[in-house]
C-alpha cells in the first residue's frame, strides 16, 4: 500500500514545484511509457447513447496507439462519481483510488475542488492543450466562475438552444418575456426539467440572465443581501408562467431525455436543450420528427464546457491524462462535432489549426436542424455556482407543499 | 416413534454423518447478511446525526434533522409515501385474495399460477417503464382510442402518470406485488389441508369463495404474514419505480434521499442520511400499525365467522378482487406487449396506435451492448443462486438432522433484508466495502445479491423442505444408507422440483437488482438492470424496450428450465418430483 501511495505523492509533488499557476510542465513520453497497459475507469453520464458510442471509440483509438484501456463507468448522474470518491477518502483510501477519470463541470467541479478531492493541475501541460479557444470561449478556462486552474481539462462545449416544432409553432419566441406571452396563446405546451436537474435550474438562470436588472453580479457568489432583489423580477416572472406549463405546473420532467420524449410524443411544442445539436442528432436517430428547428433567444443564450477531472486518488493517472489529451486532438474534436456521431460543438479555436485540421470542420455534414455558430448568437457565462444553488432550493421553498 | 426417539436418532445421524459443518450453516447464513446490515445502518445512522470525518464533520448534532425538516415538502412527502405504500399493499393482498379464493381448488389452478412465472421475473423497473408507456396521455390506450373516439390530436394535459397522490405509483407496484402474494399463498396452502374442508364447509351451504374466506384463509394468513410486511416494506421504501410512476415535487422519502445522496452538492449526504433513517422509522412504524389491524381485523372475522352468513358482501367483493387481479395480469401482459412492439418500431408518434413501421435495426445496434452485461448478470445471479442454496439447503438440512424447531426470531432475522429499506444501509456497506478494499469486485456484487437471494430462497424452499415426509429417510437410513447418501439419493431427487423453482425465483430476485449491484460493483459492474436504469434517463423506448425484454427474458428461461428439467428426468416416474 505504501509504495503506490508514495509514488503518487512524489508524482503529485513533482507537479507542484513544476507548476506555477498554469505553467505546468509534463515529461510526456514517461506519461506515455506508464500510461502502457493502464485501465482508465472513465465515470461518465450514460444516458445519451451517442456520447457512449463516442466514448466507446475513443477506448478503441486511445487502445489502439497508446495501449490505454477505457472502462466506462456508466452513471446515472455524475454526483455518483463524486459519491464514490467522498466514500474512498471516508474509507481512508487515498491512492488507488477507482475513479480514474470524469465527466464533471459547475457545481461538481467545485465541490470537489474546494475538497482537495482532485488530482492537478495537470490540464494545461497536455500537449494538445495549445488548440483549446482560451479566449473567445471562456468557459474553458472559467467554469461557472470558478477558474479551472488546470484541475480539468475540457472536453466538449454546451450552450443553451431551444429546440421547437416547425409543423406547430411557426415564429418561436425570442425572448424570455416573448416565451410567457407565446405560453399565454399556448397553454400546457412547454416545461423545463425538475429544477434539481441541472438542465432545469439552467431555464431559470437562463431567464434570470434577461430579466436582472444588472446581469454583471451574476459572475460574483449570490449572497443572502443581493439575492432576494436579483431574483425578484424573474421571480415574478415565473410565477406568471407556471400555470401556463405543461401539467399546469405541478409536474416536470425528470431529466432533458425525458423532456425530449414528452415532444415526440406531441406533448410539449418545444424544449431548452444544452446541445446545439440536439435537433438534428435526434433527427438523425429517430428521437425527434423531422419538423424540429432550433433556435436561441437574440440577447445570448448561457454555454458552458464540459470538463474531464482527474481524482486525488485516481489509480491510473497516467492513462487519465492521455484520454484527456486524445480527446483534445483536432480530429477526434471533429468527430464529437459531426452530429452524426455526438454532435457536440469543438472547444477548440480553429484558428490555431493547421490548415488541413481546420478542412476537419469544413467538411463537417449539415443539416437544416443544426444552427450556424452566427445563428447560435452570444454566449452568455454561466453564473456562479452559488446562484443555481440558491434558485433550486427557493424554487422548491416557494412551489413544494 | 416419539419425539424423544425422533431426538435420539437425529442425534445418532448427526454422529454418524458429516453433520459437524452442517451445524456452521445456520449462524454462517445469518452472518452472511447481518453483518453488512448492521454496518450499513451504522454507516447511514452516523451521518443523520452529523457524523462524516470524509467531508470534515467529526461531531455529533441534529443538524442533518433540522436540514430535513426544513424541506418544504416533507409533510406531504411522508404524506405520499405512507399512503401509496399502504395503498399498494393493502390493494395486492386483496386482489391476491380473491385470486386464489377463486381458483383454489379448481383443475387449472396450479396452472394458473404458474402462468404468473413471467411477471414474477420481470424486473420492477420494467414494468413500471411499461406501465407508464400504457396509462400517460400520449400512452398507448389514449393512442387507441384517438382521434376517432376522443378527437384528440394532441395528447391532452391530464397527469395520469406521475400524479401528485401517487396513483400510477400504486398501479405499478400492485401489478408486481399481486403475483408475488399469490406464489406465496399457494405455497401456504401446500400446509393446509384446504381441500376435504372445503368440502365439509360447501356440505354446510357455504358457497366456494365463502368457505375459503372463512375456513383456509385464517389458516393462510399466518404463514403468509412476513412476506405481506416485506411487501409493505418495500412498497414504503421502493425506488426505481417511484421514479418512473411517482410524483416528482414532493416525490417519495425513498426517492428524496436517493435525490440528495446523489447531489451535486456532497453536503447534502446529512439530510439524506436523516431521511433514509426517517424511512426506517416509518417502515417500523408501518408494519407495527398493520400488526395492530390485524388484531382488529382477526377480532372482527372472529364475529362474522360466528354469524355463519351464507351469502354477503365479502363474497361479492371477494369474487371482485379476484376479477380485478385477473385483469391486473392482462394489465401488466400488455404493459410488456407495449415494450417489445416499441423495441422493434422504426417510429412510432403520437396518436399512432401502431408504429410506422417495424425492423430489427435497433436490436441488431443493441445486441453488442447487451451481450456482455447478459453474461454478468448470468453470471453474477448463478453464483449468488448457488452459494444461496447451498446455505439453505445445509440450514435446512442440519434443522431436519437435529429436529428442534426453528424460532421466530430466526425467521425475522432472514426477513431483515426485505423489511430494513436499502437506501437506508447499502451506502454504509459500500463504505464498508471500500474499507476493505473489496469495492467493484464481482465477488462483492456476488454477496450483496446474496444479502437478497438469500431470504427469497430460504422462504420458497423452507416449507416443500419441512412438508417432505420424513419417513422416506427413515426407511433409507434403516436400510443402512448413510446420511450423506439418504441426502443425495432420497431427499434431493424428491425435491427436485421445489429446488429448482426456489432457484429460479432466486435468480429473478439477483437480476432485478439495482441499488446494491450498483454500491457493491462501484458502478463497474454492469449487470442488465443497471444498463437499463441508466438507459431509462436516456428515455429513448426502443432502448429500454429491448433492455426491458431481455432483463425479463432471462429470468424467464431460468424459471422455464427450472419446469423443464424435472418433467424430462421424471418423464417415467409420475409420483416423483411433484412435492
């Protein structure tokens, strides 16, 4: 037990005097020499099938040229992950440990930051690091206001769409205010997931973005003396909206799949998603009718990236970091964004690619559900954790009896 | 012979055999599952009072209490799970009931129950999936009638499914637990000799359902009283199809602390601890409360069996329910139906009654995914069945070779499993496990199982066990066969049957795991019911059609070999095998 241990130790002290606050240095080849043979456990959201065939690839490729093994560990919900390696370090198991890699952003990130649970920095010495759009998205650098200070690495970007029936609605709403007058002629067609699901605290951020007098307090931890009168206006507006959702209010989806289903099945007219693609990969996949179209509101939309961390205690380090530069790479970028395989837009800029990479995302198929990056508008930075926190738990304080 | 001769000749067997092990199974069968029960509640106790070192919290206090109490929707929360859990219990053993006061006796009635194999090794989860597909607005019955009967083009905005009073909820879990009750008086009666008192009740003018009503039921009810409580218990404390059917602002207590378990936020762990250890509370509670409406119940059949009514209410509700139960079976058959028609349709849109069209594309894209965790979970339930009947079988053994009756309280102890809620012990066990370092191995996905294996095996197989007539050994043994060979040659070919239906019945429990595959395995073992959980998220029905179908399949083709296999071997000895 001591001899892994020690080794993590001194491999976690080497990155700290190697480190000076993002200028990590990492001897690539011996990463590559022990990553050899590894199995990396990658704990990662199951529930979209797309992304489990992507992952399911890039096991093959990263098996493949680099002889690292991908083990996905299939989750409801990445909070299990994060349950795990709380239930390791109760146990005392701190090296070893078997959470080797994640999919994690926002509120996960934090908490398990502000735990000490993750292993790093190790993000921005992997070499294909270089790509990632560090300054036009600066969700790859700052997630949800928390700098990502190398403690993970991104993988693929989210931004808020609104996916919608052509056949039914014909000019969606643009607004958030737009959306309760379109509820007022349309009532019961349109809901949100449960607000304990992250997608259903977003349409709440998403409204409060547009309708807080000053947008700017947002990127600053909501406090008990700001709070009240930031959210009060959005507030308001909620509580016009409601009865107008589907089920009156009383009833949400679960989760964005289940939302999804409930506009096949012609319950709902249309839908928040976090995917630009999301309507033309379910499309594609028979989940949606062809009619669907996306469209965002014209004053921005939240997006956000998705991360890959590495825990404290993780067992196969090494392995972890190669996965998470493969994923970085220009082509397998390229593959997660044809919305034929995943359909998730690149974290990378393209203008640091070379030429023949960049044809990559040229020759990218199209499709008239997908939105151009014009079409997809401002992006708007998500709010500090705290605020999606607080939203959640006084949604439930005010509508839970 | 008399019982101090029985006792002699116990005791010479137990000499003469390789009794001395045997005499380790009981306590090793009861430790295989106490042990992680009690260290799992004491995992989950200390956090509901504030003790977590892993995230800085080393000191004792109320406060996870004070977070739970908090929690606006609490009331109506405990509100929702006490009435759906007594609901659906109360519901099932009626319908239970009058299913079998309808059918006892009659020709077809063994096959009749056997019939009700299939729904018994279809997994909660599946069910439940189904069961929603047929009752939501956009559900297949609506689908049915619409638009030439409803004139409805768009699926209208009632909540059918997921129902702030729990209705769905109730559905589901009664077209489960109505087929599990019935198993279980069937196998009641077995002990009952129900047959020529019947025919002295009917002599006397009491019609069928009356003379089964009033002479074997007060007979049956004793004996089926525990796994009444495990279904009260589960009904209580059920998670999976709580969130299928449940209402979801507030929903149960089981799916709140499931909810805060896994919150993003890790703080969350003390007021979900609290909340599992309010669920235990509430599940004791309950089971205390019915043992008391039993005593007034019993009071009340005390009177109305003294009247000696002919005809009444009760015959005409009785015959009802039997009805009902009947129909709860059709219900269910066609939630399945649902789901196999989906795992084939190409597209298949609201108010369509029939899909657009039907293909293999989507099992020939599932068959790679589902061959592996197909093999685990054959795997992971054939070693759990085994290890469990081998327990049971020397537990069962050793009581024969030394008669002493078994106490009540060795019964409860089997029962803790079923009655202490899961949520409420298996993240204990899981810190537990991860202590050890015996996290994520199949070897400890194996033992949770058997944790649940256990006690279904033991109560399917005890009564067959103890009702073979102890004569057959008696004569071998005088014929100077050893224990070991009386064992083998005797007992076990008479059993046969009961065995290997006790088995089947035990793996239909192992693959229906979810929770503890998932806290055991640390996610890294993928059985059919953990792929199918994390699917359903996914909602896409052709998916979790195919998984529902083959997550039912298996269990089913375990039971069918457990028919199969005595009916070839004792093709030529009819007397045989039919215990």
């Amino acid at each position: 037990m001591i001899i892994p241990g020690l080794r993590s130790l001194l491999f976690a002290a080497v990155f700290a005097v190697a480190c000076d606050a993002g200028a990590q240095v990492i001897d690539w080849n011996a990463t590559l020499a022990k990553a050899r043979g590894q199995t990396v456990n990658w704990n990662a959201w199951a529930g979209d099938e797309k992304t489990n065939a992507f992952i399911a690839w890039v096991g093959d490729e990263v098996n493949r040229r680099h002889g690292v093994k991908i083990n996905h560990v299939k989750l409801k919900d990445t909070a299990e992950a994060v349950t795990r390696v709380v239930a390791e370090k109760a146990a005392g198991r701190n090296a070893d440990g078997t959470v080797d890699l994640m999919w994690i952003n926002g509120p996960n990130f934090l908490a398990m930051k502000q735990q000490g649970l993750l292993f790093g920095p190790f993000a921005t010495a992997l070499p294909n690091f270089r790509y990632v759009d560090t300054t036009n998205r600066q969700s790859n650098v700052v997630d949800f206001t928390v700098p990502v200070d190398g403690y993970e690495s991104p993988w693929r970007t989210a931004q808020i769409v609104f996916v919608y029936d052509s056949k039914r609605i014909a000019a969606p709403p643009r607004s958030v205010p737009e959306l309760l007058e379109w509820s007022r002629r349309n009532p019961g067609r349109v809901t949100h997931p449960n607000v304990r699901n992250f997608l259903g605290s977003t349409f709440l951020k998403q409204a409060l973005y547009e309708l807080a007098a000053d947008p700017a307090v947002l990127q600053q931890p909501a406090t008990d003396a700001n709070f009240e009168a930031v959210t009060a206006p959005m507030w308001a507006w909620y509580d016009a909206l409601k009865p107008l959702l589907w089920r009156g209010g009383r009833q949400f989806p679960e989760n964005g799949p289940a939302q999804r289903q409930l506009l096949n099945d012609g319950e709902i007219d249309m839908m928040i998603s976090f995917n630009p693609s999301e309507a033309a990969v379910s499309i594609a996949s028979g989940l949606l009718p062809d009619t669907v179209r996306t469209f965002v509101f014209s004053k921005g939309t939240i997006g956000n990236t998705s991360f890959v961390g590495i825990p404290y205690n993780a067992a196969n380090k090494e392995g972890a970091m190669v996965v998470a530069d493969f994923l970085l790479e220009p082509a397998t970028q390229a593959v997660a964004q044809d919305f034929r395989q995943m359909g998730n837009f690149s974290v990378l800029d393209l203008a640091k690619l070379s030429p023949g990479d960049r044809k990559r995302f040229d020759d990218l198929p199209r499709s008239a559900a997908l939105p151009t990056n014009a079409e997809l508008g401002r992006v708007l930075l998500e709010p500090h954790p705290s605020w999606m926190t607080r939203i959640a738990a006084t949604w439930e304080q005010r509508y839970t009896k | 012979m008399d019982d101090a001769h029985r006792r002699d000749m116990g005791a010479a067997i137990h000499e003469i055999g390789g009794g001395r092990w045997l005499g380790a199974a009981p306590p090793l069968t009861v430790a295989a599952f106490v042990v992680p029960i009690a260290a799992g509640l004491a995992g989950t106790l200390l956090p509901a009072f504030g003790y977590l070192p892993a995230i800085g919290s080393a000191r004792l206090s109320l406060e996870p209490w004070r977070l739970l109490a908090e929690y606006p929707g609490l009331r109506s929360s405990i509100v929702l799970t006490l009435t759906t859990g007594v609901a659906a219990t109360l519901l099932s053993l009626l319908l239970a009931v009058g299913f079998c006061a309808q059918v006892s006796g009659r020709p077809w009635a063994q096959r009749a129950s056997a019939a009700l194999a299939p729904l018994l090794a279809t997994p909660h989860s599946a069910l439940a999936i189904g069961v929603a597909f047929l009752l939501l607005p956009s559900g297949w019955i609506v689908r049915a009638l619409s638009p030439w009967l409803t004139g409805w083009t768009l699926p209208p905005d009632l909540a059918t499914v997921g129902d702030p009073r729990g209705i769905a909820l109730v559905v589901g879990l009664v077209l489960k637990e109505v087929p599990y009750l019935i198993l279980m008086i069937s196998g009641a009666l077995n002990q009952v000799p129900s047959a020529p008192q019947i025919a002295v009740a009917r002599a006397l003018g009491y019609n069928r359902i009356a003379a089964w009503l009033k002479v074997v039921l007060p007979q049956v009810y004793p004996q089926i009283r525990l796994p009444v409580y495990a279904v009260l218990a589960f009904s209580l404390s059920v998670v999976d199809v709580a969130l299928i059917l449940g209402p979801g602002n507030p929903p149960t207590l089981a799916v709140l602390a499931v909810r805060w378990f896994s919150d993003a936020d890790i703080h969350f762990y003390f007021p979900a601890a609290a909340a599992a250890t309010l669920l235990g509370g509430l599940v004791l509670v309950a089971i205390a409360a019915w043992h008391g409406g039993e005593q007034l119940v019993a009071a009340w059949g005390r009177r109305w069996l003294a009247v000696g009514r002919r005809d009444g209410l009760a015959n005409r509700l009785t015959a009802g329910a039997g009805a009902a139960a009947i129909a709860s079976f059709a219900f269910a058959a066609l939630a399945l139906a649902g789901l196999a028609l989906w795992s084939f349709a190409t597209q298949w849109r609201f108010p369509a009654a029939w899909p657009d069209g039907l293909d293999l594309a989507n099992w020939a894209r599932r068959l790679d995914g589902l061959a592996r965790p197909a093999a685990i979970t054959l795997a992971i339930g054939a070693a759990a069945t085994i290890i469990a009947l081998i327990l049971v079988i020397a537990c069962l053994e050793n009581e024969s070779r030394r008669p002493r009756p078994v106490g009540r309280a060795a019964l409860w102890l089997l029962y803790l499993p079923l009655l202490v809620p899961q949520v409420a012990f298996l993240f204990g066990a899981q810190v537990l496990l991860i202590r050890f370092s015996a996290d994520g191995l199949f070897a400890s996905v194996v033992w949770a199982h058997l944790i649940f294996v256990l006690p279904y095996l033991f109560l399917s197989l005890a009564d067959p066990w103890r009702a073979l007539d102890p004569r057959y050994a008696r004569t071998a043994a005088c014929l100077g066969a050893s224990p070991a060979r009386v064992f083998f040659r005797v007992k076990l070919p008479l059993l046969l049957k009961p065995v290997l239906l006790a088995c089947a019945v035990a793996f239909a429990v192992s693959a229906g795991q979810y929770l503890p595959t998932l806290f055991a395995g640390n996610g890294r073992v993928a059985t059919l019911t953990t792929e199918a959980v994390t699917l359903a998220a996914g909602a896409d029905r052709r998916v979790i059609g195919a998984y529902a179908l083959v997550q039912a399949l298996l269990p089913m083709l375990v039971w069918l070999a457990a028919v199969l296999v005595p009916w070839f071997l004792y093709a030529r000895r009819r007397g045989i095998g039919r215990a």
